[in-house]
C-alpha cells in the first residue's frame, strides 16, 4: 500500500506542462483597388440620411396630452357635466321637422334635446331622436389611443298606464 502511495506522489509530480499553442498562420490580403474620387464622394453622399423633425409629432411625449389640452380649452355645457347615465328622459315630441326631448338632470332640473346636443362627460352626441327613445353616439379615445365609439339609447320609462289602444 505504501508502494502506491508512493508512486502516486511521483506520477503527479513528473506531469508535463501542455505544449505551447502553434504560432498564428499570417494570411495575406488582397491588395486594394483605388476607387476614383468622384465615385467615392457619389455613393457617400447616396447614403447619407438627416432626419427632419418638421410637421411629425414627438414621439416621447404621450398623445393623451394633446387630447387633454383640446378638452381643457373647450367650455362643457350643463349636459356634458353628467354621465349619460345619471339623465332620465321625461319626454319626446315627434311628427315635427324637428324632434324634441327633454331629460332631467340628478338636480332635477330639465334639458331640451335636438339632432347635435352634446351630452354626457365622452362628448356624446344626439344622433337621432326616435318616438320611444333618443340614440346618443360617444366617441372617445381608450388606454391605447383607439378610436371607441359607444351607442347609447335613453328610452322613456315603460308605463303601463300610459298605453294608448
């Protein structure tokens, strides 16, 4: 056993360093043509590009900051301070050139309506004034920036008492 142990000892000691790597083989190049001056100056001139930021929007400056601004400038009328939601339609007048309807606002005051009014916070507007119910179209901006429109009927409230047979 001490005779391996031995001889272990003097094998790992007797080890050789690795050889050293072969020396990089030296390619030739190509010898380079000359290429005439005015050649040169044509094709750098083809591929230089200058970007001009003129007429495009920035694009590290966020869209709904433009929209925000247009919003803010505008003066909302007494309709638009509510939520379509939050009106109730009292009643519509039809068989005119113009139709009429009137909603009522949470303070309980009353609105008359025509083909055009704005209304509601999304800048909706009335579309068309139908003998039971008024069509009001929202177009509106969502998170990512596209164009939502949203159709919204007020109807007037089911009486049953009102029925005419």
């Amino acid at each position: 056993m001490t005779a391996s142990l031995v001889s272990g000892i003097v094998a790992c000691e007797e080890a050789k360093p690795p050889p050293p790597p072969p020396p990089p083989v030296e390619e030739e190049a190509a010898p380079i043509e000359s290429v005439p001056e005015d050649v040169a100056l044509e094709e750098a001139s083809e591929v230089a590009y200058a970007y001009s930021p003129i007429g495009k929007r920035d694009p590290f400056r966020s869209i709904f900051e433009e929209i925000r601004k247009e919003v803010d400038e505008t003066e909302l009328t007494e309709l638009q301070r509510y939520e379509v939601d939050q009106l109730r339609l009292t009643g519509i007048i039809t068989g005119r050139a113009t139709p009429y309807a009137m909603v009522e606002d949470p303070e309980k005051k009353g609105h008359t309506l025509t083909r055009g009014t704005l209304i509601g916070k999304n800048w909706g507007r009335v579309s068309a004034i139908t003998p039971d119910c008024v069509i009001i179209k929202e177009e509106y901006r969502d998170y990512t920036g596209r164009k939502v429109e949203n159709k919204i009927e007020l109807c007037l409230p089911a009486d049953e008492k009102l029925k005419l047979d």
